[in-house]
C-alpha cells in the first residue's frame, strides 16, 4: 500500500511497465488487460455494498450502540467496523 496517490500511480507503472517486459506485449495491451481483469461485476459490487450495509447497522446496533456509550473500547469497535 503506498502512502501517498503520487507514489500509488508510479508504482502502478512500474509494475505494468516489468509486466510488458515480462510478456513482450506492448504497454497499451497490458494497461487494457489489467483494467479488463480489475473491473468489478455487479454482482461483486453489489456484495461489498451489501457488506458495507451490514458493517453499518451492527455498528449502529442498539446493544454495540450502549457499550460505545458506557466504555471506549466499545466507541473504537465502533470505528472498526
């Protein structure tokens, strides 16, 4: 994980650059490739939207809601979720 977007995106074109090398395709055919391969269906994004939904209403559940007001652990639970 980079810290920063600019390190992000010369690290993505490091990595796509040694993949061309790798395989001899143009730079073009390997940025095409890896936009194919990381699209998400809608069906995956479908079920991360509903696991983001989950996350939320067990946070904001009224029994995990009342520990996060009595202690602190309970509030960065909270957080985590």
């Amino acid at each position: 994980m980079s810290r920063t977007r600019l390190f992000g995106e010369v690290q993505r074109a490091y990595l796509l650059a040694r993949e061309s090398l790798r395989t001899g395709e143009t730079a073009a055919e390997v940025v095409d490739r890896a936009r194919e391969e990381g699209a998400l269906s809608r069906r995956r994004f479908l079920g991360f939207t509903a696991a983001g939904v989950a996350a939320l209403a067990l946070a904001l559940s009224p029994p995990l809601d009342a520990w996060a007001d009595a202690r602190l652990s309970g509030h960065m639970v909270q957080h985590a979720l």
